[in-house]
C-alpha cells in the first residue's frame, strides 16, 4: 500500500480506492483505522478515495512520541499528504472525530482547501459540544423501542455515573445507527480492532485546541464547506451542525433523513447523490480561483422564511407534523384530538375563527414547515411553535419564531419547553426570552414526569 513520510519521520500509511478526482478522507473515532470508512457508500464510483490512517493506527507507524497523537500535532500530517499527493489545493472530508483535525486544517492552510465535507462532525476545536446532561437529552430522541431504550440507559451510566466500560459502550452502539441491523452490528464489531485507545484518550488532550483563534482562523477560508448531520444521530445532532456550518463564510447544513453517525449506512445513495452533488456543483468555480489564500466569501442565501394566514390545505400537513412520535417526545406533548381527524378539524377551525388568537402558517423556500401562534389573556400571552422534523436544524424556528413575535408586538410574553429540549430553549433564546422558572409537571407523550422550563419576554 502506498505510504509517505511526515515531519517528524513517521511513515503514514493510505487506501486508495475509485476512480475520478481525489478525495482525501480522514476517519474519526477518534483515532479509528480508515478501514470502517469502506467505500463511503459508492462515492468511489465518482471520486478517487484517499483513506489516511492516522498515526498508530491501521497500517500506520506508531510515532516515536505518542504526545503527537493530539490533534493539532497531527494537521502537518494531513499537509504532508496533500504535498506528496502533488495537489495544490484539495478536496477533504472528515467524519466524526476527526472533524477537528478537519477544523485545525482548515485554520492553517485554508488556502489549501477547495472544498470541505464535514460527515456528522465533532466540533470541539471550536468549543462547539454538549455537556453530559444535554447528550443524554439528545440520545433520547430515540427512546421509546429496543434496543434504544437499553442504550440510553447505558449512556446514562456513562455520562452520569462514570461507569465507561467496554461492556457499556457496546450497549450505546445502537445509537449511532439509523438501523441496528446486520449491516451496523457487523460494523460497529470493528471498532475495537480498527481504534487505537491510548491515541484516542490523546487525541483531545489539554493544549490541542483553541476555540477563539480557530473560529477567527476559518473565517479566512474561501471554499465552500457541507457540514452533514443525521437525523437521528445524537452527536451532533442538526442544530449543532448548523451552528458549525455558520462559523465558515461559505458553510451550509443538511440534514440525512432517519440516518445516524455513519450515513453511508443508513442510505448510501442519498449520501452519495448529496456529497458528490456537493463537490460536483463547487468544482467548475473551484478550479478558477487562485492558490492565494481568498478573500471571505459572501455566505450563502438562508433559507426564506416568511408566515402566512393558516390556509386548509395547511391542515393535513400540520396534522402529520403533531402526529410525529419524534417531535412527540420531543416536545413532550401529545393531545387526542391529534388522531381524530374530525376533531382535529374542529379544534383548528375554533382557533382560526378565534381573534385572541394569532395564528400563522410558517414557509420555508415556500413550503410549509409548521405553524406558529400567539394565544391567551392580554397579560398571560403565550407562544408555541411546531416545525416538521424535515426542516429541523436549517433556523426555520428562528426566523418563524422572531417575525410571530414581531406582528404581535405585545410584552409580556410566555413560553415553556420541556428541560431537555435543547433546540427548542435555544430558538426561545435567540429570540430574546429568559428562563425564569422551572417545574415538574406530567408528560402525556412520555408516560412520565418531566421538568418544563418556564421563560418570558419582557
């Protein structure tokens, strides 16, 4: 196999598979073989596949000083390999873990990139991370069914306890597939072999990342960057991805559809049809600009978000979007009028007949998204808002959110969130609101006993 020599005398071993334009391709893990990569679900039948294996891993040597297993001792690797690949500028992607790496890169040669596909990326080079609370709040978005249920409870002993064995980890793989099936047992039973544990518990180690200086440091990079989430991948989930996607001047986020933390598995087809669309659409402007480092780039146009009366047609889509297990859990809300069609037409004709209440149907791109509304007593006004699962994580909330409060006009306002939902308390402060309370009250969507979050607007 073909094998270069880095700084520091190291010989780093690469895959080569495909054909077409070079890809080169850093695996996660952290400090995981490029081999559970595969064939990053047929992207070798467009693209040339680079597959790095880090140092002391794979077919890799193990480097005399182990301290450069961090991750910032490890962006000269990634640039000896685009030197002795003989590639001015090059086209990279990263998944997980070594998202990082990918950042790091990115802050010291942004003029070496010429685009960028961040595959469910950690972001800690850009102090972009839950705390344990909150990833356990995330992984419950698959609770409700086995082998999810099991798994949670494992993470909880994890983050919570302290209790990580090898034992618990393998319980909490299920939760990063979109489907625990053949395909994924057979994958994540790799792990162990492919990972290189003393690199991993290095690889993030005290000193490898500067948060401020690599935010200010992507600033600088001129090509366009996909940051790609699972729907259902707890770390990260879609509304972290599109906070890591806002740090680049030309980044943008999707979101795969019932996919997890590798969604080469899940779908192959849509993963490839998205990321070589990706590379593809940038390649004809990307061979035109200059190796200079660029200038900042304008970002891309947002989404266009705007609200409209609730029209009929609007009901059956908002009838699917509270009918929705996900968002059920999510919002931890559920009402029995959600499965009976008339009586959800008759509660929705009330509400639009009701001139307390301001009601408005939220567009995204000129679809619908959801619906947003201002009800109650001229002292007691409250918000609530439902956005589709489809279109979670791109700052639909947001915007819907900040312009319904915008036509009302009125202060004071009220909102409550269940604690660990983390999306829905970031969009309620983003536009403004406090927490100032919180209460246990009962979850008819869980079946249990929650804490709600009270907030206001002044």
């Amino acid at each position: 196999m073909p094998s270069f020599t880095t700084r520091d005398g190291t010989e780093l071993a690469y895959h080569v598979k495909g054909k077409g334009e070079p890809l080169v391709c850093l695996p996660g893990g952290a400090m995981r073989a490029s081999e559970y990569l595969g064939e990053l679900g047929g992207l070798t039948a467009h693209r040339t596949l680079v597959l790095l294996d880090l140092r002391g891993t794979g077919d890799s040597a193990v480097p005399a000083d182990t301290a450069t297993y961090r991750a910032d001792h490890q962006v000269a690797d990634v640039e000896a390999l685009r030197l002795h690949l003989g590639l001015e500028r090059m086209d990279l992607l990263v998944h997980s873990a070594s998202g990082n790496l990918g950042l790091l890169y990115a802050a010291a040669h942004p003029e070496r990139l010429r685009r960028l596909v961040m595959v469910t990326p950690t972001a800690w080079a850009v102090g972009l991370e839950r705390d344990p609370q909150q990833r356990l709040a995330d992984a419950r978005i698959r609770a409700g069914s086995e082998p999810y249920d099991t798994a949670i409870a494992a993470l909880r002993r994890i983050l919570v306890d302290g209790s990580d064995s090898e034992g618990e980890r393998d319980l909490v793989m299920p939760l990063a597939y979109g489907r625990w099936d053949e395909t994924a047992r057979a994958h994540a039973a790799g792990n162990g072999r492919q990972q290189n544990a003393e690199a991993a518990a290095a690889f993030a180690g005290p000193g490898a990342f500067d948060p401020s200086a690599t935010r200010a440091a992507i600033r600088r990079v001129g090509g366009e960057v996909l940051v790609l989430a699972g729907e259902l991948d707890p770390h990260p989930r879609p509304d972290l991805a599109a906070e890591l996607a806002a740090c680049f001047p030309r980044g943008t986020v999707d979101v795969q559809p019932e996919a997890g933390h590798f969604p080469w598995l899940d779908d192959p087809g849509w993963f490839t049809a998205r990321v070589e669309g990706f590379l593809a659409g940038a390649a004809v402007a990307a061979e035109s600009e200059p190796v200079a480092a660029p200038a900042p780039a304008a970002a891309p146009a947002p989404v266009q978000v705007s609200l409209r009366e609730v029209e009929d047609g609007d009901l059956e889509v908002f009838r699917e979007h509270l009918t929705d297990p996900r968002s059920q859990w999510a919002a931890a809300v559920t009402r029995g009028y959600h499965y009976d069609a008339d009586a959800f037409d008759r509660h929705w004709a009330k509400l639009r007949a009701n001139p307390a209440v301001l009601l408005r149907t939220i567009l995204a791109d000129g679809a619908v998204a959801g619906h947003a509304a201002v009800f109650g007593p001229a002292a007691e006004r409250e918000v609530t808002y439902v956005v589709g699962r489809a279109h979670w994580g791109r700052g639909i909330a947001t915007a819907a959110l900040a312009e319904l409060i915008a036509l009302e006009g009125g202060r004071p306002l009220y909102a409550h969130a269940a604690a660990d939902n983390t999306g829905s308390l970031r969009v309620l402060e983003k536009c403004g609101f406090t927490a100032v309370g919180r209460v246990r009250e009962f979850a008819r969507a869980r079946g249990e006993e929650i804490d709600v979050v009270h907030l206001t607007l002044g």
